[in-house]
C-alpha cells in the first residue's frame, strides 16, 4: 500500500502530513486535507494559518513548506493530534497547475 509507515504506538499505518503549529499549539481551528487512494500524496492537517497561506501562495509551495515545517505522523498520531484543535473545515487535495494544462 502507498504512504504506508510503522509507528511504534500503532503499527503499520497511513501516513499523514501535520504542520508544527498544530503539533506544537492546543486549541487551533484546522483544515484536513483528503486525498483520494489514486494520488500520490498525503492526508494533511493544516491550521488556519498555514492554509492561509496555501491560498496566498496559489499552492504547495517551497515558502508554505517552510512555513508549516510538514511532518510525517502514522494515522492514529495525526489523529490524536487532531483531537486536540477545531476542524473547520475538509478539503481535496487538487491536481498541479501542470496537469490541468495538459487537459
């Protein structure tokens, strides 16, 4: 299976991307980021900062990523991260700029 990890708590899992503001702060409202199996990519949880600047940026970009510091959780971490903030909101992942192009 794709983005599998081990986890020393929960064994084989999903992995899932979270940013160091909700890893590191309590009480942050969230956006979760799904993704359909076919894409090579992961479930993320990003607070309301970091997808602020996902728009302002117009994607996934090197400044976001510095910026939210991505790391890779197993799910049931990421889920027990995640208990501890307010969902706001769920999203898609969508396609690169590059793909659209080719449509």
């Amino acid at each position: 299976m794709a983005n599998q990890m081990r986890c020393p708590t929960h064994g084989l899992t999903t992995g899932c991307m979270i940013c160091h503001h909700l890893r590191d702060g309590s009480d942050l409202g969230y956006y979760r980021v799904e993704v359909p199996p076919e894409v090579d990519f992961y479930e993320t949880g990003l607070c309301e900062e970091c997808d602020a600047m996902l728009w302002r940026e117009e994607g996934w970009t090197d400044p976001l990523n510095d910026f939210a510091d991505w790391k890779l959780f197993c799910r049931g971490c990421f889920e027990a991260v995640l208990e501890q903030h307010r969902l706001l909101g769920v999203g898609q992942h969508a396609p690169d700029d590059d793909e659209d192009e080719d449509a």
